[in-house]
C-alpha cells in the first residue's frame, strides 16, 4: 500500500465525529486507506448482492452485528443506512464508532444531508497527490501526465518499465467496467455511443472554460442533458468544475466555470494518447499540464480535510490568472486577506514571456496582490523579477526558491 496523505486527517477526525464519511471516485483507494487505518473493525461491502438483501430485509438483525462500529463500503447502495446509523450514533456517540465510503458523492451526501448532519466527519480521498509518489524518482512530467495517478496502477507497477503500457490497459478497463457502468445506471443512458462521445468531448476540453452549448451542439443532445450528464461526472469525481473568482474588482468577468479531468492519465486515454512520445507533441498537452496542476491544488486541501477554496480570474480586459487563492496574513496586528496568484505554463524553460505573463497575473488584485507564482514543467525552483518560478515537482514541498 502506498502510504496516503489523508491518513492523518481521518484519524485526527475519529477523534471527533461518531461517523466518518470517505467519497471519491471509484479505485481512489478509499477501501485500502480505511481498511488498514481501521484494522480492528469488521469490514462490510454494500456492493455485495447478499449482504445487501441481509440489510434490506432486516436492517435490524443486519445491524446487530455491528453494534460496536464498521465499515460500510459503497454505503450509497443501502440508502436506509444513513437513517439507522442516526439512531445508533445517538445512543452511542463514541467518537470514530462508524465509517462509510461511497464512490457516488451525490447519493452519499443525499442520505448524510438528511440524517448525519452534525454526526459525521466527511473527506473526499482523489486518486494519489504528487507527494504520495514523490519515491518513484524516475517519473518524468509526461509519463506522470500519461499515467495518471491512481493507485491500482502505481502498486503494481511501481518504477517497472511496464509501468506506461499497463496503465493503458488499466484505463480501458476502467472505463468499461465503471465509467459506463456506474455514470449509465445513474443517468439511464440509452445509446452508450453518444455517452462514450460526450466523455470523450469533456477530456477534450479539459483546462477549458466550459461551454455547455457548444458542447451540448457537439454531443448531439441538448442542453438540459448535458448539465445532467456533467453533474453527474462531477458527483462522480470524474470531472472537477473550477470557477471564478467571486470578489468584483470592477471589471467584467467571466462566469463560467472551467472543465477539468480529475485524472490526466484517464484523460490523455479518452483523447487517444497511447504513447509518451504522442503526448510530448499533442496540443493538448498543455492543457493537461494545467489540469495536473490544478487537480494537484484540489486534491493538497481534501488531504487536510479542507474545502478546495480554489479559484481562477478571467476579465473583458485580458486578465487572467489560471488559480487565484485567498491567503491570511497579518498586518499591522490584524488578520486580512491576500490573494495568491498562480499562472501555469508547461514549457521546462523560463522565457521571457513567461515573466510578462507571471507580473501581469495578479495586476487585476492591486494592493491585495502577493508575489505572483509560476508553475512550470522544468525541474528548477527559483525567484527571478519578483516572480517565483516552481518546478512542478516542487508542488507542496518545504522548498525555499533560491534568490535571483
């Protein structure tokens, strides 16, 4: 197993909160990270058709069994589980009692909402942070793209040259086996061509701002299907909506949200990407880049337990910062909110237009602006014009950028 960075966060969490909730998409490592965080409690699959008829028709003597705590997997299968969890827990709130995982955030949080408010600590486990791989020193930016970063292909092919070529296999198989699987129960999708369209039509529009019409026009359905089609991606965690910067700084700006793979590797697969050599010449390389990076962001916050918090500015006037966060600071022996900028450019040498675009990236937060941030695909991290430039490998680690 390889060790995850939401390890700490759930056992700081059953501390507090008789229930624990994991969501995240299928083959994350949801059911690794709690099995083996939670040794001492009996594990029980919802997947599984006989325990699940066990609870339906006697949700009593199923939970009989359990009564000092469990791990419910794929709980959203079993929504009444939510309902007689509340009773438990309220006669018993011994914290850390309980934890449920679900790979379908909309059906998990529609029962939590209803019945565990208050009672449950929730987390969203994505597929590994950069952090988590950091061992595999062999790993190039385009292999990383390539592959992607869930776990089933990392454990069993960790630093083999078979690495790439498996990972292939491993998305085919993916997506057959829950992509179409899952997403299609939930949507009741009648032509798998146009769904399998329309995933491929997202993955080319990741690092996008998204375009329902467009899209929509594309897909060859209309538009009130494709929202359904995106919500039910994005509940999935399949996809990630990122949207705008909400403070008005005077100028018109752009609304809609920007599309984003939560996997570059799934991605790079759905866009027809067999190979490293293809992706270092791709278009979208780019772009995939971008959602590398971003995705990298999201997924650093869910690992403390955080809301994303994330954001990216777009105005009428050209000004543009591909991530925009607000950070506290103190001044003057009082807290206030800085914005954080951050521009993304997958090229591994630092130009000159990477330094224009780095100083311009924050223009539009005026005293509220901190030192602009560029994130690059080279393997060098340094200050240069008062821009910091950071190597993507340096994502999130204790690193001082060296002076210019």
């Amino acid at each position: 197993m390889i060790p995850r960075l939401m390890a700490s966060t759930l056992l700081r969490l059953s501390k507090t909160f008789p229930v624990l909730g994991v969501t995240g998409p299928r083959q994350s490592g949801k059911t690794t990270l709690v099995r083996e965080l939670f040794k001492d409690k009996p594990y029980v699959s919802l997947e599984d058709p006989q325990e699940r008829a066990f609870a339906e028709e006697d949700p009593k003597g199923f939970l009989k069994r359990f009564e000092k705590g469990a791990i419910f997997d794929e709980a959203q299968r079993w929504p009444d589980l939510f309902s007689h969890l509340q009773g438990m827990v309220d006669q018993d709130r011994v914290p850390g009692r309980f934890i449920v995982t679900g790979s379908q955030q909309f059906s998990l949080l529609a029962g939590i909402t209803q019945s565990l408010a208050g009672r449950i600590g929730m987390t969203r486990l994505l597929p590994l942070q950069g952090l988590e791989l950091a061992r595999d020193h062999q790993s190039k930016l385009d292999q990383r793209l390539y592959v992607g970063s869930y776990p089933a292909i990392h454990t069993t092919h960790q630093n083999s040259p078979e690495l790439p070529h498996a990972s292939q296999d491993w998305f085919a198989s993916y997506v057959l086996t829950y992509i179409e699987r899952d997403v299609r129960q939930l949507i009741n999708v009648q032509d798998l061509g146009v769904f399998q369209r329309f995933i491929q039509l997202c993955a080319a529009r990741t690092g996008q701002l998204l375009n329902v019409a467009s899209l929509a026009n594309e897909a060859g359905v209309n538009e009130t299907t494709t929202r359904s089609w995106l919500s039910v991606l994005e509940s999935s965690d399949l996809v990630y909506l990122l949207r705008p910067y909400h403070r008005n700084f005077g100028k018109r700006l752009v609304k809609s949200p920007k599309l984003y793979f939560v996997d570059t590797g799934l991605a790079a697969w759905l866009l027809g990407i067999r190979d490293e050599a293809m992706l270092n010449l791709h278009p979208m390389r780019g772009a995939l880049f971008e959602t590398y990076v971003v995705m990298e962001h999201v997924k650093h916050r869910y690992n403390q337990g955080l809301p994303a918090d994330i954001y990216f500015w777009r105005d009428s006037n050209g000004v543009e910062a591909d991530l925009v966060y607000e950070v506290p600071v103190q001044e003057d022996g009082q807290i206030v909110q800085k914005l954080q900028t951050i521009e993304i450019k997958s090229g591994s040498t630092i130009t000159t237009d990477f330094v224009k675009q780095g100083k311009k990236s924050n223009q539009f937060a005026g005293l509220d602006a901190m030192a602009p941030v560029l994130i690059y695909g080279g393997d060098e991290s340094l200050t240069r014009s008062g821009i910091h430039f950071q190597s993507w490998q340096d994502l999130f680690q204790s690193h001082q950028a060296t002076k210019e």
